[in-house]
C-alpha cells in the first residue's frame, strides 16, 4: 500500500509539473522597437478618440519624450511598461478613466470569429433593443421650453 501510495504520488507531481510548464506563456521581451510601435499606436488612438484633442496631443507627446530621454529604457515587462505609461499620461491630465494594462489574451479573443449561433444570438438581442428603442421610452416637450427625456434602460447600439 505504501508503495503504491509514493508512485501515485509521484505520477501525480509530475503530471502537476509537466502541465504546469506546458501552460506557462514565454514572457514577451520588450525592445526599443517595440515600446517605439506601442506608443506611436497609443498616441495615435488618444488623438483619434479621447474628448480633449489638445490634451490627447500633450500625452502623446510626452510619452514620446520619455522614450527618447530613455525613461522607459530599463523596462523589460509589458505590463511595468504599461503600469509606467500610464503613470506617465495621467502626470500630464489626471483621468481617472484612463489606464494601460497588458493582457495577452485580450487580443487573441478579438479574433475569435463569431459562430452561427452566437450571431443568431447577437441579432436576437439587436432585435430586442429595436423594439424598446434601446431604452428611449418618451420625448416630449414641457410647458416652458423644458425638454423631457424618459429612458428606461441603457443599450448598446
């Protein structure tokens, strides 16, 4: 019994082991290239989308800087290279809003194709915010100029 007990004990470590290393993902090595591309993107999606334009444009610029004084030299990691950068942004517009993380899974989810059944699914629920007009119940205008807006539940569109 004994014996028994120590090899399934074993097999079962190694078995733990084995998958463990398996599992694990090859940490991303960040190079000047790299941080280069990533916030040449950033800057570009902050000018393309944040509401302030001339703010958008400060950040961009200042993680620019920073890359060229070598600030971001020493980072190795994505996700202290993220946790810096936004450091960074929000020293020039305190956004609470606005963080950089690193997930590597995010983007291999992106694109994922959509099933039959999922778009089936998709359209179902497009179909259902059609008909209550993705929460926009009535819109009247009051006695006195007043405008009146009754929503009753907020839709992606």
């Amino acid at each position: 019994m004994k014996q028994y007990f120590k090899q399934y004990f074993l097999f079962s470590a190694f078995t733990f082991f084995a998958i463990a290393g398996f599992s694990q993902v090859k940490p991303v090595q960040l190079d000047k290239k790299i941080k280069k591309q990533v916030i040449e993107h950033i800057a570009e999606k902050l000018n393309a989308n944040y509401i302030y334009l001339d703010t958008a444009v400060k950040m961009g610029d200042f993680i620019r800087h920073q890359l060229s004084k070598g600030v971001y030299d020493t980072i190795k990691t994505p996700s202290v290279f993220a946790a810096q950068l936004t450091k960074d942004i929000l020293s020039v517009y305190h956004d609470g809003h606005l963080s950089i993380s690193y997930d590597p899974g995010f983007a291999a989810g992106t694109d994922k194709k959509d099933t039959a059944a999922e778009k089936k699914e998709q359209d179902r629920h497009t179909q259902f915010r059609k008909r209550v007009n993705f929460g926009f119940d009535k819109a009247e205008i009051l006695p006195g100029n007043i405008g009146y807006l009754k929503i009753r539940g907020f839709f992606c569109a």
